[in-house]
C-alpha cells in the first residue's frame, strides 16, 4: 500500500515536469516571429476591428509572444484570402 501511494506521489510530481518541456519548444518557435491574420473584408469594418483587437491581445496567450498582424484581403467574398491562405505551402520552418 505504501509503495503505491509512493509511486502515485512521484507520478504527480514528474508528470507535470514532462508535460511542460515542449512549451518551452513552442516558445522558441514562436519568439521574435510574426503571425499574420488574415481577414477577407476591407479596412475599418467589423470584422477588420475584431481581427484587431484579437490580435492584439493573441499574442500574449502565445508562448513566445509572437506579434500578431491583421492583413486585410477584401474581394470576392473573401474567397481572395481562402486562396491566398491555400496557396500557401505548409512548413513549420517559414517564418
């Protein structure tokens, strides 16, 4: 009985350890880069300032605190940002 609240007690306690190295990773990925968000309607409309200030307050619950950038794509119904968005090739080393 001892043994295995011993053991329960260091699984609690190495757990949490192992579960927060790979936010240091994300961290360093992310730090001194720039997300852009993009929104598929023109300036100063709604969804523009919502874009806005979602992102200006994004980039704090982020580890690495990236900078966080609304790029406006109006046209087409949006449909010029989804392809834009499409067109881009996946890689998690572009910056």
């Amino acid at each position: 009985m001892m043994g295995r609240c011993l053991a329960g007690l260091l699984l609690a306690v190495a757990l949490p350890l192992r579960i927060a190295a790979p936010a240091d990773d994300v961290a360093d990925f992310y730090r001194g880069k720039r997300i852009n968000l993009v929104v598929g309607y023109g300036t100063g409309g709604g969804y523009d300032l919502s874009a806005r200030m979602l992102g200006r307050f994004m980039g704090d619950h982020i580890p690495g605190k990236p900078t966080i950038i609304a790029q406006n794509m109006p046209g087409a119904g949006s449909r010029g940002a989804a392809n834009c968005l499409n067109s881009l090739p996946y890689s998690s080393e572009d910056q």
